[in-house]
C-alpha cells in the first residue's frame, strides 16, 4: 500500500535553508571585518501558502517575515537589498537594482563603505521609483575604504612637530565627496601621493548621477541657451545634423524634445531630452560651457564644516557652519556666495529671512535674466525644493522663497530685502495685481507644468503657507 507523504512547507524551511546568523558567526570567527551583501527580497514568499496549507497552527508565525538580526562581532556589516517587507526587483539587464548599484559604487578606490552604501540606496531609489529601498546593519567601529589597502581609523589629533596635512585632507575630501572638494584638494595636493586617486574620485563622481540628471540637463540648458536666438540656433543645428525639429524658431515644443532625443540616442548620450552641454559639444555648438565646479553639488545635503576646513574658503566655511544642520547646496555668482537651503519641516518668509540675517547675509535678490537662471539651477537639480500639486485642473510646482516682499500693499511697493527697487523681473505670468497683506512674499512657481518641470518664474505667496526652504546671499 502507497501511502501519500504530505510535505509541510514550514518544516521544510529550516531542512533545506541555511540561517543567516551561522554564515555571520562563521565568518566573525575568521576575519576582523565581514561584509555581507544580500540581495534578496524581505517580504514572507511563504506567508500565503502556510497559512493556506497548515492547519491549527498560528498565524503569527506565518506572517512576520524575516526574523530580526544582530550581529556578534564589532566588525559586521550586512547590506540588504530592500527594507523590511519590501520586495527586491529582479532588473531587466542580468543584473537586478541592488547588484547594478553595488558594481557601480563598490568599484572605485577610495570610497568608504558607508558613503559607498549611501550611494546605493539613492541609485535603487531612484531605479526603482522608490519602491525599493536597501538598508544597512553595521556594527563596524572603524572606517573601511574600498580600495584593497587596509582599515584606516579616524584621524586623531594633530602633532605639531609630525602633521601629515595632506592625509588629513585626504580623509576630509572622503567625508565630503564631491567634485569640488576633489578639485581642490588636488590644488593643493597636486603633488602627494593621494593625488592619483583623488583624480579617480573626480573620473568616478563625473560617470555618476552629479551633473547628469534629467533636472540638470534642465539647468545647463537654461544656462547655455538663455536666449530666443541661442535657441533658434539650436534648432538649426540639430536640422543640418537631418534631426527635425518642426520649426527654428527658438521654441522648444515636443517635436524639438523629440530631435534632441532622437540625436543623444544617435551619439549615444544620456537621453534626457535637453541640450546639455554634452550634447551641445556633439552639435558643434560654440556657447561658453557652464563651470560646475562652482557648484558645491546638485542636491542639498548636510556638511560637516570641520570636514571643509583646509578645503574651502573661511567666507563659505563660516555660512556652512552658521546654517548647520540644515541641508543646503552653494555656489558663486559675480563674487557673490549664495546658499540654497532645504528645510522638510517647512519654513516661513519671516523665519527664513532672519535664519540668514544671522549668518550674515540676506534672502535672495536677482538683478539680471543671468543672475536668475544661476540662482534658479541651485535648485531645479534637486526636487525637494519644490512642492508639486494638482489644482483646478493645473499642475502647480512651488519652490524655495526669494528675498522679494511687498509690505505695502500697492501694485508697485515690490522691493527687494536689500530696499533696492526691481529692476528684472521673472513673474510667472505676470506682476501680481492683488499685493494685499495676504500675498506680500515671492517664491518660484510656475502652474500649468509637468511634475518634474524646471521652475525659473516667481509668484507671490501667502506667508501662512510655508515653503520648502529658501536662497540666501552673501556678498
């Protein structure tokens, strides 16, 4: 007699799995640093079928997923490709997200494991519409480079008469990681022998997502064709290259986008649909190059200012430091510093205005079309600054405040916080013509946009609705 065997799925996890906890004490045991890489999903596969299948047993059980995990040993890391109850998508290359971003970001020297890891969220993020987020369990007390040199602890303090500058900014640039700070650091280190990889961080960060989005292919278009004719000329080229355009008429439409697409994929550029300057030099075409290095990055972010000192100037040092914790982007325009910065809580016209008052400068102001699209690309690159909604109809995107008010009341009392009167203006639509008390403050915003738009007109705003944050000046 044949008697059928039921196989109970719960019973046959432990059988034919090996737990994660024995993998992590068997290597603890061995190494003084163990970095462990899952890239699986965190969700329960087996939660359905085993409250389906198993009878009288509890359904708690079969429900919590993964069980949590701690490490043993003072050296563990374990990286995850999605957080708890998430699941991890597969890709469509051979790679799935999580390995694409580990290859990418674990590959250069240099890098310390946790700016690394940083790094490959945002990029799963990003590739994954942000429903997949990797996670990281660490209980390493020492900084590990990936650069198959051995552990470096932090820098201790300095010793007067034995004072490695260069290896100290070398540790700082780490820290702070972007393109500007390699540069100089190189400037000053051109000669040491952490110049080569310093120039490795550069080559790396330039293959990355730093000035390469499609909000800042937005912003150096904006920058390089500020002009009806610049634009026309554009066109031409892209006509003469047999990409039509429609029209030359400096009026970029969805046909235009589409030869400008039609032409990256061509030349195999990034397709972002905007004439950066990349795909301008593919063109031939002549129009100054933006400087980025002026720029501190393209997001706001939160900066140690004892990791900028040795590697800015004291000026940007004393804002970075005046303006800490908040998260913020810098850069210069005609000798002036400016300062965008990002506040998720929210913030009012009046409390941004004296948060810079204090650190010694004033909100915003803009006195030329070059001036406004150089203030306005601080921001376009990162999409925090702005809130976008859908209203009557119209998609709207509201950005950080500038330093414009108009405390009177009157069509004409518009001034700048400096006193001065407004000389260029960017109104989106046109001067605000009920300047009552409810309206007196000016913001970006533009209606009627996409969700991902690039926000170069102001509008006045009601100072009870606060904004994401705001752009100070400093002369």
């Amino acid at each position: 007699m044949n008697v059928p065997i039921y196989r109970n799925p719960q019973f046959d996890v432990p059988a034919e799995t090996m737990p994660l906890s024995e993998i992590m004490n068997a290597l603890e045991q061995r190494a003084k640093i163990s970095l462990i890489f899952l890239d699986a999903c965190r969700n329960n596969p087996l939660a359905d079928r085993l409250n389906r299948d198993v009878a009288g047993t509890s359904r708690g059980g079969a429900t919590r997923g993964l069980a949590p995990i701690e490490t043993q040993g003072a050296g563990t890391l374990v990286a995850f490709a999605a957080a708890p109850g998430q699941v991890a998508a597969d890709g469509t290359d051979g790679h799935s997200p999580f390995t694409r971003a580990l290859i990418t970001n674990l590959s250069g020297p240099g890098i310390e494991i946790g700016t690394a890891f940083k790094r490959v969220i945002r990029e799963v993020r990003s590739a994954t519409g942000g429903k997949q987020s990797p996670q990281i369990l660490s209980s390493l007390d020492l900084e590990f480079y990936l650069d198959g040199s051995a552990t470096l602890e932090a820098p201790r303090p300095l010793k007067v008469d034995n004072v490695d500058i260069a290896a100290l900014d070398f540790n700082k640039a780490m820290r702070v990681d972007t393109a500007r700070t390699w540069k100089r650091f190189i400037a000053k280190h051109g000669e040491s022998s952490y110049a080569d990889a310093a120039r490795q961080s550069i080559q790396r960060l330039g293959k990355s997502d730093d000035f390469r989005s499609s909000l800042a292919a937005m912003a150096q278009e904006q920058k390089m064709l500020d002009s009806k004719d610049k634009r026309a000329a554009a066109q031409q080229a892209l006509q003469s290259k047999g990409f039509d355009t429609g029209a030359t008429d400096g009026a970029f439409g969805g046909q235009t986008r589409r030869a400008v697409t039609a032409f990256q994929a061509a030349r195999g550029l990034k397709q972002s649909g905007f004439l950066d300057q990349e795909t301008g030099a593919s063109l031939g075409l002549t129009f100054a190059r933006i400087d980025q290095d002026i720029l501190s990055a393209t997001s706001a972010r939160r900066y140690d200012p004892t990791d900028l000192e040795g590697l800015e100037d004291e000026p940007v040092i004393a804002i970075v430091r005046c303006l800490s914790p908040l998260p913020l982007t810098y850069g210069t325009f005609a000798r002036h510093l400016y300062a965008a910065v990002y506040d998720g809580q929210q913030v009012g016209w009046q409390e941004a205005k004296a948060i810079v008052v204090r650190c010694g400068g004033h909100l915003a102001t803009i006195d030329s079309s070059d001036e406004n699209t150089f203030v306005a690309s601080l921001v376009n690159t990162d999409d925090r600054f702005f809130s976008s909604s859908f209203e009557g109809g119209e998609h709207r995107r509201v950005g950080p405040w500038l330093g414009l008010s108009n405390e009177n009341g009157s069509a004409e009392g518009w001034r700048w916080t400096t006193g001065t009167a407004v000389t260029f203006a960017r109104w989106f639509r046109r001067p605000p013509e009920k300047a009552g008390a409810a309206t007196p403050y000016a913001a970006y915003r533009a209606n009627k946009v996409p969700l991902a738009a690039y926000v170069d007109t102001w509008e006045a705003r009601d100072p009870s609705r606060p904004v994401s944050g705001f752009i100070a000046e400093f002369e």
